[in-house]
C-alpha cells in the first residue's frame, strides 16, 4: 500500500493541525454562509472559545457532545473546538425523526447538546424520552425564546473564558463519530480519529480533487455525512481554500442560486441532485458559473448523467465511492481520465479486493463483494461488537458494494450486497439495469428491486420521468424493450412502475428497502 504523504505525529490533535495550516492568513474568508462570513483568524479565535466553554461546562476530555447543527458557521467552530479541547463530537443527521434522537443520545451518553433553534422542539421530545439527562443545550441561532436549560450559542461564545492550550492527542485517539444510516436495523455509532482526517484530505483532497488555496468549495451533500465533512470542513481548512455553506435543503434551484451568486469552483453533490439540476428549466449556462471540478458520490453516478452534465458545463464530475467507515472516497476517477459509468481506480494509499462467496479474490469481469485497507478506516462501531467484527475484518474493512473490475483497472458498480437479484439463476446487479433505463431520453430516475412470485424473482424497474410527463403501458413496453437492446435479455424489467419522486435518505440515496416493501404489496 503506497501511502501518498507523510504520517502524522504521534502526538496529533487535527484541529491544531489546521489552526497552524492556516495561521498566516488570519483574513482569508474561511466560511461563508447564508447570515456571515468568518476568516481564518475569526475561525481560530472562535474554535479556541468553544474549547473554552467546554471547559467551563466541566467536560472532560473524551467524553462525548451532540452535534446536530444545520450547515452554518456555528458547526465546523462546533466540531473544530471539541477536538481542540479532546472532547469527542458526534455530528448526526439534521433530518431524523425524535426515536432516533432520543437512541443517539441514550447510546452516545452525550454531555452537551448544540443544536440549531429549528431543530429544538424536535430535540426536546426527543430528551423527554431519553434515560440519559444531557446536562447543558445550546442553541444555534434560536427560532423563539429558549426554556431555562438552554443557551444562545452566540452568547455562550462570546462568555467563554480564555481559550486553553490545544489537547495533546494522539492520531489514533478517538476524535469524532459518526452515526451509519441505520437502514439494516439501529444508526451504528462509527468512531474515527484525529489521523483520519488527515488522511483523507492528503490521500484524496490534494491528489485527486486537486483542492488549492484558491478554490471556493460548496457542498451540497450537508457536513453531518461524511461526504460533506471531508468536502466542506477537513479539504477546504487544509488548503486555505474558502468555502460556502447553506443550510437549506439542497434543492436544484437553491443550489443554482449558490453557483451563480456565489461562484464557487468546486462542487460537491451527489447522482439524484445532478440528475436533477439536469431536469430543471432554471439550469445556469456555463459561462454564470466559474465551476472547475465536481464530484459525485453516495452512490454510482449514471453514465448518462455525468456525460450531460459534463457537457454542459465544461467541467469533469469525479465519481467515487466512500463510505461512513472510510469516512471519504477511497476509488475515484481522476481529472483527464473520467470514465463515466464507473468508478475509477483506487484512490492512492487504499488497497481494494473484490471477493467471491468463498472469501477469495474474483477474477477481472467478474462480480464480486468490496473490500478496503486504508488509513482512514474507523476503529469501531461502538457498543455493537457483532457489526465491528463483521465490517472491520483486520485490516480490511467490508463495504457491503458488489463491484466488477475491468482488465484496465477500472471498477463498475454492480449494487448492493443485499440488493443483488437472481432471476434465472443468474444474478443481476440492479444498478446496470437503472443505468439502462437512465439512458432513455424520458427517464429522469430509476430504482430496481426484486419482486418475488410463486417463489420465482423478477425485477421490477420504478421509474421517474421528465417533464412530469405521465407514465403508461405503451412507454413501459418501450422501456422494456429499450433495455433488451443494451443488456442481456434476461437482465430486463418484467415490471414498469411510474412514481412521481423516489424515496431517499437525508443524503439523496434512494431508499430501495421502502420500494422492496411497495412491490410486495
């Protein structure tokens, strides 16, 4: 495994790590978002603080605080003191329902809750059912007046003592977690270190995106994923770049309004959202943005897609694949050698091994289950030792994506391990099947499930079509037949099924457990 750049220290703490990055140009603008903006110098004064009002809240070093901050300049000041301080943030999802708060607080233990004021009635009956008593809020921009147990963050911030020296951390010290999605049973607490951080932004963000100083970033994918952290916190702070926050839902016209007013030069979204800035009649035209590069990831960008996108806008879209468990994209295409419709190669520093049921490696073309060694991997899901010894196989970590690679080293995305079909006795990868569909000039989206009958499986295609354009059995025989066309003919949908929208995550991946659930229906 040749490792791009040199290890960190033993002794790392990787929000002193960025402050001294970043100390001789105190008046670059760090964060902007949609009330202000903040420079390096303001960022390190401020970083310094939170570390100090921790302290003043007497939390101790690695125990655990709760992150849940829309995209503002209040989260990365957030993030960035609690690792200052040796105090272990665990940033989650804005989206959540008050069950899955009221679980995170309970497992993380957590000791302080900073939350944004529109999220707050939601987190109050989330604590009203939680066992655990966290002991102090504070408030990200409060929506209405605050009951007595919280606190403006601006106002806790400004009190804050003295900041105190960074904590001496080690690089394999506990740093932060990050909750999985949950969508096989409970969100996994993933816990990574100061060091992962790191070598993401060197392994990826300098490499392969190409990051400089003087790049503008924004992220539509939020700073709660770790997609979004690495593109909006750990790559712009380690070159000095500035980035643009929003913390509204990214929709294609409020991340238009972005790119136009705000110009930046690298984008960060994901395949759905790209799709569908595609679709919209509002799509800017190349010369009202100053875009260089994107990225795509969460799941595999449609060929199709990334060859439009690219084409209207003269800039390459990087497909990649990473994880909450590597914590960024570890196989990437590269600038000068994109491929769409696959995943590139391995992002230098990660070793990949595509393996069969039997635990071996496949053979080139065909499918197999992924599986990464890197320096970025997770220590552990916490509390769940069942699901750390089944992803976290020695070195190697399990990703649950089934991958075909090519004779030239180029890996394709074949789905998920859970969501691969046999029909025929022959298995079929549900995204080369989407990917077809995608490909007809009607079809906006595409999720493929199995359905089972009289004991036999048979791919059941939901498609989303442009222009809100009806759906109807003529146009499901055209899709059928269009995809005899490209595919292996068993590959093809027996069913068409049209749908106004998909189900998807807070972070755009389509939920096929719920279309899985619709089909058996």
């Amino acid at each position: 495994m040749e490792m791009p750049a040199v290890a960190p220290p033993s002794r790392f703490n990787f929000a002193q790590h960025i402050a001294k990055l970043n100390a001789g140009r105190p008046d670059k603008l760090a964060y902007i978002d949609d009330d202000r903006s903040l420079t390096y110098g303001e960022l390190a004064a401020s970083v310094g603080r939170f570390a100090a009002g921790l302290a003043a809240l007497s939390v101790r070093r690695e125990e655990r605080i709760f992150v849940c901050l829309h995209d503002t300049i209040d989260f990365p000041v957030a993030f960035l003191g609690a690792l200052h301080a040796g105090v272990v943030p665990v940033a989650v999802n804005t989206l959540l329902t008050v069950d899955d708060y009221a679980y995170m607080l309970e497992h993380s233990r957590a000791q302080v809750l900073f939350v944004s004021g529109a999220l707050l009635p939601t987190f109050e009956q989330a604590m009203a059912r939680c066992p655990h008593e966290v002991r102090q809020v504070i408030v990200s921009r409060p929506a209405a007046a605050l009951p007595a147990v919280a606190r403006a963050f601006a106002d806790w911030l400004a009190e804050a003592p003295t900041a105190p020296a960074p904590v001496a951390t080690g690089g394999d010290d506990i740093a932060f977690w990050l909750y999985s999605s949950g969508s096989t049973g409970r969100p996994k607490g993933t816990v990574h270190t100061h060091a992962n951080l790191y070598w993401t932004a060197e392994a990826y963000g300098r490499p392969i995106l190409g990051i400089r100083e003087d790049d503008v970033a924004f992220s539509a994918a939020k700073l709660f994923f770790a997609y979004g952290l690495g593109n909006a916190l750990t790559f712009p702070l380690s070159v000095g770049a500035t980035t643009v926050l929003m913390a509204e839902r990214p929709t294609p016209q409020s991340v238009f309004r972005r790119l136009v007013e705000r110009r930046p030069t690298i984008f960060f979204g994901v395949p759905t959202l790209y799709a569908a800035m595609l679709a919209a009649p509002e799509l800017p035209g190349r010369a009202d943005v100053a875009m260089r590069r994107c990225a795509s990831a969460g799941e595999a960008l449609p060929r199709e897609v990334g060859e439009r996108f690219a084409a209207h806008f003269g800039c390459d879209v990087l497909d990649g694949i990473g994880s909450t468990e590597m914590l960024h994209i570890f196989l990437s295409n590269r600038a000068g050698e994109v491929r769409y419709g696959t995943t590139g190669t391995p992002v230098p520093g990660y070793d990949i091994e595509l393996r069969g049921e039997d635990s071996q490696r496949v053979a080139d073309g065909e499918i197999g289950d992924l599986y990464i060694r890197g320096p970025s991997a997770a220590l552990l899901y916490w509390g769940n030792r069942e699901q750390t010894r089944a992803t976290f196989q020695g070195e190697w970590t399990r990703s649950g994506d089934k991958y075909v690679r090519a004779a030239d080293g180029y890996y394709t995305y074949a789905g998920r391990s859970d969501d691969m079909l046999k029909v025929a006795g022959q298995y079929v990868s549900p995204f080369e099947v989407e990917a077809a569909l995608m490909r007809h000039d009607a079809v906006l989206e595409a999720a493929v499930v199995g359905k089972s009958e009289e004991g036999l499986t048979r791919t059941l295609a939901y498609v989303v079509l442009k222009d809100e354009r009806q759906g109807d059995d003529a146009l499901a025989d055209a899709l059928r037949a269009f995809v005899k066309d490209q595919l292996a003919p068993y590959k093809y949908p027996r069913e068409i099924r049209f749908l106004a929208e998909l189900p998807k995550t807070a972070t755009g991946k389509i939920q096929r457990f719920k279309l899985r659930e619709r089909a058996a229906q």
